[in-house]
C-alpha cells in the first residue's frame, strides 16, 4: 500500500473496524487521489466533499464510540449521474437538467449510504445513460485510464474510471445493455449485473421489465460482493424484486474450478466481434482452460437478440422521452434522438412479437444452462475507440445496423435475465484492458461470484492474465 485510497474496500473496512483506519484519513486520501487524477480523465465531474467529510468525522466517532458499525461504514463511495441524490447535482447528462438538484435519494443510493457508505461525488455518464461512450454535453468525455484519449466505456464509465484509479473504493452502477459491464473490461475493474430483482430499482418505470438492473462495481470480486452485500434485499418498491439474505453475499462458496462444466463462445452466436478482440479471447481460453473440469466451445441459443432487444428497449423510450422530444428536441443528443424516433416506427405488433421471442429465447436458455455452470464469453466487441467517437459504425469492414449494434455481447445475456459479470483478464493488443464475461446460472448470484472470485486468484498466478494496473504517477502528471 502507497496511500489509503489503494487499500481494497474490505481491507479498508477492516482496518476502519478495527481502528486501525480513520474514516476521515481514508476519506482525505480519496480526495487527494481524486484532485490529481481527475482533471486528466473527468471521471467525477461533481463532488460534495464538504457533505462527505461531515460523514467521516461522524464514522469515526462511531467507531471510536464502540457503536456496531454497518457494513459499508466509512468507505467512499461513487454515485453514477443517472442516480437520483438527494442535496447534490444530478443532471443525467443532460442540459435538460442540467440544473436539477434532487430532495432526497433514490432507493439504491439511500440504502447503500445507510449501510455507511459515504457518497464523495457523481460519476460521469452517457446523455441519459445511452451508449457507451461516457461523453455528454454537460460534462464532456471521461477518458480510459489506460489511455485518457480512448473511451472508458458506459455508461457507468465514470464509475470504472473512479475504482481503476483508486479514487474511490466503491461505486454505483447500472446495466441495460452493458453498462456495468463494458466500462469495467475498458477499465480493469468488476462490474456485476445482478439477476434483475435482487438489487431493487425505484426509479424504473417499466417496472415489469427485466432489461434494465443496478449494481456494484468494485476492483476485485471480493469488493463487488461486500457492496452488494448492502444494496441486496427484498423491496415491494420493485415488482421483480424476491427475498434474499444480504449478508449471504459476505461469505461466498468456495469453488473448486476443476468441477465446473463450462460452455465457451467467442460471439454467443450472434453478435460481431472485432477480430483482434477475437484472437485475445481465444489466447486467454487457452491460458485457462486446464483449470475447468471440462471446456465446450459451443454457442448458445440466443437468435434474434438483436430484433428482440432493440423493440423492447424502445418500449421504454415512449414513455421516457416523450415530452423531451416533442418540447425540448433541441436540448437532446443524437442517441437520445435516435431511440425516440426507431421507437415510433415500432408497432403493437412488433411489441407482442418481441416479448413472445424474449420469452421464447429465456426458456431455451435456461434449458442450454442446465448442461454448464457458466458460459463464457468476450465483454466488449471492440477496442476502446477515441473519445471524439460517438460508437463503432463497422467491425471487420462490416457496417452495423445501430449505434448499439456493437454491444450485442451484452444484451444478448441481458434479454434473458440471467447474471453476468465482468472480470479482469489482461490487456487487448492496444494496450488497454480485456474483460472477460461469464454468465450463471439465473437466481445463481451466490455461485457465480464464487466461481467469479476462484477463477480472479487462479488468473492473478498468470502474468497476461492479471488484473492491469494504470499508472497513476503519469495520469498525474498529465493532469
């Protein structure tokens, strides 16, 4: 350990229960690392450091006082933009609200700050959320930390920019089409889309929906898990939502990788793939596979994800955007634009077809998984591209049908509401970071991020395999 800020959310928590870590130290460090990095990568466009240090002195007189101390107390904590925070600037990216200072906070956010989390600032995000790209009209763009003038991902890129760059912990995100999971293989870090339900949403209003999720985002499986730990739970506010016993996630099963069956798939079927992203995944299998109990390179049955997800998510843009588009069409971005107007061209039809094909693609899925233990796959088809760069048009020469076409990787699992995360796994041939995915068993939270967690040690003892690290000390510099 160089400063506090490097010290693992658990490892910190430790220590801070155990008072041999000041919540105001580790908070003053935060800070330190957030005001040298920061100005080079935009990650945290707001802040409430004021707020946030009235916060630690207030957990560190409670662990000085002996009181039980809940299980986030004292950490620092991201928020992403698209999350509603009470007292603190909360615009979505967008000019629209680009003054919006909310009452109170929505659920995720409440819950995690009461189980002691202390909440430092907002973490830069997509228009809305859309893309995955962390470049807005308010803020601007969040560079990678492994080349500030490529993407970091979205739209929780912010949120993976904090954690690659030690300048929170913890973070806050959410996931659709990838968000939690894309900017966390740009970035080095771990991003977990729990089984739609387990972390419950309040500010969903498709609430019978299963595309959209929030979750934890933390540098290793172990963090991940502490943070779900807290914003796990049972809540009516969320239909989907189903009983569950938080604290089960701070002690995950311990797995042994050589009993696990698992299904390998460079495209899932469907989806295109950059080439170079394709020879990486194909190495890093290599390197790995002997540690499983049995490897099958087979792709599962995930047809017609692209026409599945792009109505379904457009369901949500009616009623979404509908008095922006009509009032204010000249406040909003072009992706903000584009969902709206594909939307429209969708009719009820198209909306039945749809969710008959979701639910006909889930059950064949939940069929094809009872033969693995988890599948896996790449994270991100392509590269980080320069920031300047809105999304990929083409790959291999091919042009896609959308500016979310790319990310079929991801919402392909998405469509079928089972997990996935998103581990470390080495560096792509531009020298950023390679994420791997590997999607569980549905309701298979517990397991997955044991096998998760199991197979992170495993990949630490392979050189090309290990979590990447930025370098601090140029960012630093840069800025």
């Amino acid at each position: 350990m160089t400063e506090p800020c490097d010290l693992s959310a658990v490892e910190a928590r430790r220590l801070i229960g155990d008072k041999q870590l000041s919540p105001v130290e580790l908070l003053a460090s935060c800070r330190d690392r957030t005001d040298s990095i920061n100005p080079t990568l935009n990650a945290m466009p707001t802040t409430c450091w004021d707020r946030a240090e009235e916060e630690a002195k207030a957990a560190e007189d409670a662990v000085m006082r002996g009181d039980d101390l809940p299980v986030l107390h004292g950490l620092p904590m991201g928020v992403k933009e698209t999350m509603v925070s009470g007292g603190v600037r909360t615009t979505f990216g967008s000019p629209i609200f680009a003054d919006n200072i909310p009452e109170s906070d929505e659920r995720l956010v409440a819950v995690a700050r009461k189980a002691g989390a202390i909440a430092v600032g907002k973490t830069n995000v997509p228009e809305f959320g859309l893309g995955a790209n962390s470049n807005n009209p308010v803020f601007g763009p969040t560079g990678n930390p492994f080349d500030p003038s490529r993407i970091c991902g979205g739209s929780s890129g912010g949120s993976a920019v904090a954690l690659a760059t030690n300048m929170v912990p913890l973070a806050l995100g959410s996931d659709t089409g990838g968000s939690l999971r894309t900017p966390a293989a740009y970035c080095g870090v771990v991003g977990y889309r729990p089984t739609p339900g387990l972390v419950p949403m309040s500010g969903r209003p498709t609430g019978w929906s299963a595309l959209s999720v929030q979750g934890p985002m933390g540098r290793d499986v172990a963090d991940t898990a502490l943070l779900l730990s807290a914003i796990a739970g049972y809540d009516p506010v969320d239909p989907l939502s189903y009983p569950v016993d938080p604290a089960s996630f701070l002690k995950l099963p311990d797995i042994d990788l050589s009993s696990l069956r698992v299904a390998v798939s460079e495209d899932l079927g469907f989806a295109p793939v950059d080439n170079q992203i394709r020879a990486t995944f194909r190495a890093a299998i290599k390197d790995i596979k002997s540690v499983f109990g049995s490897v099958t390179e087979i792709d599962p049955p995930l047809e017609k994800s692209d026409e599945v997800f792009a109505i379904l998510r457009s369901l949500q843009f009616i009623d979404r955007f509908r008095p922006h588009y009509e009032n204010k069409r000249d406040l909003l971005g072009p992706n903000a634009i584009a969902n709206y107007e594909e939307a429209l061209e969708y009719s009820f039809a198209d909306a039945a077809w749809a969710q008959n094909q979701q639910t006909t693609s889930y059950r064949r899925f939940l069929t094809f998984m009872q033969d693995y233990d988890i599948l896996l796959a790449p994270m991100a088809a392509v590269p980080p591209y320069p920031v300047d760069q809105l999304y990929p048009t083409h790959i291999n020469g091919e042009e896609l049908r959308s500016y979310f076409h790319w990310l079929g990787l991801s919402y392909g699992i998405t469509n079928v509401a089972h997990p996935a995360i998103t581990i470390p796994c080495g560096l792509d041939p531009t020298g950023t970071p390679f994420g791997l995915q590997i999607c569980g068993q549905r309701y298979g939270d517990h397991a997955l991020l044991g096998i998760s967690a199991a197979l992170e040690r495993y990949m630490a003892t392979i050189p090309a395999r290990a979590r990447p690290l930025p370098n601090i000390t140029g960012l630093a510099t840069a800025a």
